[in-house]
C-alpha cells in the first residue's frame, strides 16, 4: 500500500510524457516540499513501473542519478535503454540536450 506522499508522487510523475524527464528537486517544487530523497526513496520501490515511469527520474544537472536502487550496473543499462526507446539518449552518464528534455511541471503555487 502506497503512503499519501508517494502516490502524489506517482501521480506526479504519470504526466511526464515520453521523450521527456524530470528531475527529483522538479517532483519536490511541484509537491512544494524539500524532501527530495523521500522522493528518491518512493522511486526505489515503485511497484508501478513502468507505468508509473520512475527511468524518467534524473538528477538536476541532467546526470541519470540512479534505478531501482542501484547507481550502476544492469539496473541502470535497463534505465538507459528505456529512455532510449522513449526518444531520450544517454551519453557519458548524462541526458543528451537535458534542457530541451526537462519536463517542469505546472504548479499553481509557485
């Protein structure tokens, strides 16, 4: 069972379209909290992916952060490879034209 916070969350996160990321400060502005790594933690255990799509998470600086718990390995190659199928390209550990990717969120209260 998901807590309040994460399935805002997730709901969040289900309007990043594809060919798009995010990032986790973007998920926390939106919610208007700080709490960038609870946010971190509800993508680790995302029982939904992927149609609730945590691979569209990144870090702030366009860097991929990291997948299903892990930093590298065949955890992240699967991040990779997901966003490649959506139209995203990864090179050097990074999102390829982070800023036309970045996918802000429109938030009445800021």
């Amino acid at each position: 069972m998901l807590s309040p916070f994460a399935k805002q969350v997730h709901k969040l996160l289900r309007t990043v379209p594809k060919g798009r990321v995010t990032t986790y400060k973007e998920l926390a502005n939106a919610m208007d909290t700080k709490a960038f790594r609870a946010i971190g933690q509800v993508m680790r255990s995302n029982p939904n992916a992927p149609n609730t799509p945590c691979h569209r998470v990144v870090s702030a600086n366009g860097t991929l952060g990291g997948f299903m718990g892990e930093k590298s390995g065949p955890k992240v190659l699967k991040k990779i490879r997901l966003l490649k199928k959506e139209g995203t390209l990864v090179h050097g550990n990074r999102v390829v034209d982070f800023n036309r990717k970045l996918y802000k969120f429109q938030n009445p209260n800021r």
